[in-house]
C-alpha cells in the first residue's frame, strides 16, 4: 500500500504530482547543516525526527509551518530561498565545536548572531592551526563543498623546522603512506626563508585529519606555524584580521555553490551594526596571540 502522509499543520500532503508543495524533510534537515540528505533518511527511519510532536516518515513534505524536532531538541530552520556566507579568520587556540568540554573558546562565538536557522562551519581547523574558515546558514552548501567529490583545493602556508631536501618534496607529492591511506600535496612551493623561518605554500585536494602536519612529519620534519590561506576561489584578505569576520559578496557566495554544483540562491547580508559589534570584540580582546611570530604574508596566487 502506497504511504500517505499525514496531513497536520506544517506537514503538506503528496499529490503524486510535479507541483507537490513543500520540501521533502530529509531536504529541509540537509539545509540545517545535521548532515548529508542520505544520512537524514537514516535518521528518520530510526525515528529520531518528529514533525509537530509526531514521528516522521521517509516520504514526507513539510513547509515553513512544520515544527520540525530531532533527538527531542527543536530546530531552528533558517529559510530556503535565502544564504548567507562569510569568512573567519581563526586564530590558534579556538576550536571548531559549538561547545567545548575543556571549556576553550569556539569559533562560534564571534560570529554574528542569527535571527534564524545557525552558523555551519566549511571544513574544520585544529586547535593549532590558524587562518581561513568558511561558514554558511545552508548546510547542504556545506555538505557538498566538504564532500571528497568536489575535489575542491585548500591551500596552506607553513612554517617548517628541518632540513628540507628536494627527495622530501618528491615523496610528498607523489604520496605517501599514513595510518589513514595515502596521502600527497598537489602542488608545493617554496615561500622562502631558512633554518627555523623555512616557509612553503602547499595544496591538497581533501581535508582530512591533520593531514598537511603530518605529510611533513612523515619526513621527519616539524611543521611549526600553519594557516590556510585560500579555500577553492576564496582567498583570505590581509584586512581581515586573527578573530576577525567579513560578509562574503554575491559573487563569492555564487562561486561557492558552482563548485558545489548546486543552484545558488539569494544572498542575504549582515548590518552594519553586527560589524560595529566584532570590532568592538575585537578591539577589547586583541593581545598577544599564543605562538605568534613574525609571519609571512599571504599571496593571492592560485595552486
């Protein structure tokens, strides 16, 4: 027998036809950054979402009404039509998490604040690392551009303390053998400087797990300072400083949902007030920042 869904407020109906109103709800939780649309089938199969207090059903439609729960926590949507995106420039000593046991600073907790829907981070940094993050309120942006389908280039600068040889280079472009698989930079070029100050820009098409640290490290070399500087077409602006936010343009917004190979959408901006507000955070924060030398400025070079 054919589902049908139920019918309560905020739950639309299916016709069987092309103009079937509403979104399908594995889409809708896709959007809020919980996951892949595959993934969010499997968790209401399990029946971990409830739609206006009952269990959801694979199938169902829900529209802008619909009171939409997971794991008994209510979800806050941000609206489909609509994107937002901007660039963060970590500093070391935040973490990528909403909440952080150790109770460390976030990278959440500079951002602006939404009227609807949250902040879902592109990609993640280490505790240690510094440099370019990308957050958007479309999760299902964020899926697709962290996806290892879209091959997309993330390039870092490092600050590497060792003798480097030209056979090291070598074998970290053509791979190299980690705990977790194979592993190799696409490109590596010397930033120049010696001994301890010895910098190198290196790109790689994936982001797993402290993978540029310990490509160098398989050589038997330290990787001493490391800042991603560009993410795919984004580079990061020498104006926006460690702890500092900036709204990406529509331009920029647009050439992120190419390189995910989705539709883009409407762009929607932040006031000036929230701006006034990160630069009155960062003035009063702003100090000596753990570890910080003298760094090498980033170029605005493509890999």
């Amino acid at each position: 027998m054919a589902h049908k869904p139920r019918t309560t407020t905020g739950l639309a109906p299916q016709t069987g036809t092309a103009t079937q109103p509403g979104e399908k709800l594995q889409k809708v939780l896709a959007r809020s950054g919980l996951g892949s649309r595959r993934e969010m089938e499997r968790w209401i199969a399990a029946g971990r979402v409830l739609v206006n207090g009952s269990a959801a059903t694979l199938g169902d439609r829900v529209d802008a009404r619909a009171r939409i729960a997971v794991d008994g926590r209510p979800l806050d949507l941000a609206p489909a039509e609509r994107t937002r995106c901007i660039l963060y420039h970590k500093p070391t000593g935040e973490v990528c998490s909403r909440n952080d046991p150790q109770g460390r600073r976030t990278v959440f907790q500079r951002l602006p604040k939404l009227p609807s829907g949250r902040w879902i981070a592109i990609g993640r940094l280490d505790y240690n690392t510094s440099g370019l993050l990308l957050f958007t309120t479309d999760g299902e942006l964020a899926n697709a551009l962290m996806h290892p389908s879209a091959s997309i280039e993330r390039e870092y600068l490092v600050r590497v303390m060792g003798s480097v040889q030209p056979d090291m280079l070598q074998r970290m472009t053509e791979g190299v053998l980690l705990e977790d698989g194979v592993a190799h930079f696409t490109d590596i070029q010397d930033g120049g400087g010696d001994g301890i100050n010895h910098w190198f820009y290196v790109v790689l098409m994936e982001g797993r797990n402290r993978e540029v640290r310990r490509l160098w490290e398989s050589q038997g070399l330290t990787v001493s300072r490391l800042k991603r500087v560009r993410y795919g077409e984004v580079f990061i602006p020498s104006r926006v400083k460690q702890g500092q936010w900036m709204e990406l343009d529509p331009k920029e917004v647009k050439g992120l949902y190419r390189m995910a190979r989705l539709p883009a959408k409407d762009v929607q901006r932040g006031t000036l007030a929230e701006r006034r507000v990160m630069e009155r955070q960062f003035n009063k924060r702003r100090g000596p920042v753990p570890g910080r030398g003298a760094a090498k400025p980033e170029r605005g070079r493509g890999a």
